[in-house]
C-alpha cells in the first residue's frame, strides 16, 4: 500500500503488552475501563501501565455509557489522547462530553449495511474526531472477534478519519485493507491467547505485518 494505516491495540491490561506495543510503535493503545469485559483496567493498573508511556503512542480511555464523574477522574488521573465511546451514546450525549472534556472523541459505532453506514456516519462525523466501524454483537460492545462483510466499507468516504474493527488478525488484514483501505485499524481479540489475555509476540508479528502491506 501506499499510504500506511494507523494502527490501533486495544484491550492492553498487562505491562508486557504495552511495553511491545509501544516499542512497535503502535499509533494508538486502548484502555478499557469497562468491568463486564475480561479486558477491564483499574485506574491504578492503568497508571502502572501509563508509566511505559511514550511520546509516540496516543493513549485511549475506552469506556461504555460513562457518567461525568467517572470521565472527569479519567481526565485527571490518565489524561488520555482519546475518549473512545462505545455505547449507546447518542450525538447530543457525544456532543455534550466533547464541550465538557475537551478531550477528542472515536465513536464506536456498529454497522450492518451500507444504509446504516451512511446514517451513523451522518450522526456523528461532525461531532466525534473519529469513527471506529465495528461488527454487530449481542455480547460485548467491542472485542468479540466477530467480523462483518468488509464490502460495506468498500469505496467509503468520510470527511474524518475512521478504523476499521471487528474479527482482524494476521491472516486477514490484507485482505481486510485490500477491500476497505481503511486509514486506521483497531485490534484486539486478535491478539489473545485466550479471551482478556494478549499475547506479545502476537502484537510484535502483526505490526510487523502491517507495516509491510
């Protein structure tokens, strides 16, 4: 590819993975402060995990349908690039964290054909400084491994950046880029061993592998 993509690793909990992911220069490391998913941080974790922190890699809260007082505490103690939503935060509540926080938004949104994909795109874009496109699931808000048809991103436009998400792993990423030619990635469950765990070398091998698509 011409234009390399940005890449995104979710679901870090353990110093191991962060250390790889930051020494591989992943553009971005997600956060997950959510207690129903096997990928949940403490805040203290987090700040253990934050003192490998480096000028390179954005850091991302990902949090679920947060109140203000939780957002405000993250401000203060992570002090994170991004909030990422991935909810049912609708744009006036997006809107209203954006004026509160003055902290950049990605929007988890899920997408299940191209109609859907022009109305969430229509909701948010003006509002959140990124969209991450996920597959539809009935369990977790996000990482579940669960990839959706790559076609209805095939030839989308948008006036911000967005990830593609969703069921990525080594094998599928060039096909995955080949067919959307996403500006950015979000990875997650494609790097475990098992649900919650990641596995280095996973990390290492796939960012090695985007880099050289």
């Amino acid at each position: 590819m011409n234009n390399p993509f940005e890449i995104k690793v979710c679901g870090i909990n353990d110093k191991i993975s962060m250390n790889t992911a930051l020494k591989c220069k992943a553009d971005y490391v997600g956060l997950v402060f959510y207690p129903n998913s096997p990928r949940n941080v403490s805040i203290n974790l987090s700040r253990e995990l934050l003192q490998l922190r480096n000028k390179i890699t954005k850091i991302v809260a990902l949090i679920v349908d947060p109140y203000d007082d939780f957002l405000f505490e993250l401000k203060k103690k992570i002090k994170p690039d991004y909030f990422q939503l991935h909810g049912n935060e609708d744009p006036n509540r997006c809107m209203d964290i954006k004026k509160k926080f003055n902290i950049p938004l990605i929007k988890g949104v899920n997408v299940n054909n191209k109609l859907n994909l022009i109305q969430v795109t229509s909701d948010f874009e003006d509002i959140c400084d990124i969209l991450l496109f996920d597959a539809p699931s009935e369990a977790l808000p996000g990482g579940n491994g669960k990839k959706f048809d790559w076609d209805i991103l095939k030839d989308f436009k948008s006036q911000k950046k967005w990830m593609l998400a969703g069921g990525l792993n080594i094998e599928n990423i060039q096909k995955a880029m080949d067919i959307t030619k996403a500006p950015a990635i979000d990875i997650s469950s494609g790097l475990e061993i098992m649900k919650g765990v990641k596995d280095p070398r996973l990390i290492e091998n796939f960012i090695i592998k985007c880099k050289e698509l």
